[in-house]
C-alpha cells in the first residue's frame, strides 16, 4: 500500500494523541475547585471550550461549570437542558459519547442550531456516569475545538473516565 504524506502525518497525529490520552492521568487533586478541574481536562484533551452539566432533582441537566467563551445566549440556551435535547441531552439519553467532527455543517439532527454560535467545529458530549452501582448518568462533560476534529476510541474513554471523576468529586 502506497501512503501519502498527509496520510503518515494524519497517522503520526492520531499516534501522538492515543498517546497523550493514555498518558493522561486527570490532576484533580491539584484543583481546588471544579471549574479548575473543568479547565485542566480541557487543556489536557487540546480543546478549547468545555462545559461540565450534572443532573438535577427535576431530571434536568444544570450547568455547573464552564471554560471557554461562549456568547450570552448560548449561555442562556444551555443552563439547564432537558435529557434528549442537544449533544449533552442525546447523550445522557443514550448513555454514550455524541461526537461530532464539524458543528459548522454538521446535517445529523445530533446538533441544536444554537450550538453554531460557540464558533466551535469538532466537539463531543460524554456521559458521567455514577450513583451506587457506577450505571446512573449523574451529568454530561463537554468539549470542543476551534477545527474539525474526530475523537478516537481512545480519547472517548479517556473522556468518560474524566467526567466519572468530575462528577463523583465535584457533585453539585
């Protein structure tokens, strides 16, 4: 098989990823407070926004915490979302990563018109999962990219791991 260029240096990326992503240990106990918690995984995951949501008594996702500028009224849109609605309600109803690699011209449904607004392009929304048994969504982490982006199996893991953990020790 005869690879391109862009194909080896795509292959050298995904590589240098997987292993950033195994080399990412979430330094939770450094951070006083969750959005500095929010903010390291952001960083450590090379994202530019993030959102943390836990659910609240009335089944609602709250928005607990935030990293990144968003405009007012995607602020607004997103500080409580029904299960079902948008990347975070699709996937604490799913109970699976929503991931999308361009939210600009992303045509999956997945997305909220909305969500444009961010300026944002490559973004997943990944269940926190919790409670007694470790199986109840108790919140969603979100995070996205100024550039298109495909998050690898990998990554997804690493992601649901660190909401697990954002959620169990910064529980609102």
């Amino acid at each position: 098989m005869i690879r391109s260029q862009n194909d080896t240096e795509v292959s050298s990326s995904l590589r240098e990823r997987e292993r950033r992503v195994q080399n990412f240990t979430p330094e939770f106990n450094d951070c006083h407070d969750l959005p500095s918690a929010l903010a390291a995984t952001v960083s450590a995951f090379k994202a530019q926004t993030g959102t943390l949501h836990q659910v609240g008594a009335d089944g609602l996702l709250h928005l607990s915490a935030v990293v990144g500028n968003f405009p007012p009224s995607v602020l607004a849109a997103i500080s409580s979302i029904p299960i079902g609605k948008g990347m975070a309600g699709l996937a604490a109803e799913r109970r699976v990563p929503v991931t999308v690699c361009n939210l600009q011209c992303d045509t999956s449904g997945d997305v909220r018109p909305g969500a444009r607004a961010t300026g944002m392009e490559g973004a997943i929304a990944v269940p926190c999962l919790g409670g007694s048994d470790g199986t109840d969504v108790v919140g969603v982490l979100g995070i996205a990219n100024s550039m298109p982006r495909t998050f690898t199996p990998a990554e997804q893991g690493a992601l649901l791991e660190c909401g697990r953990l954002l959620c169990a020790r910064y529980r609102a």
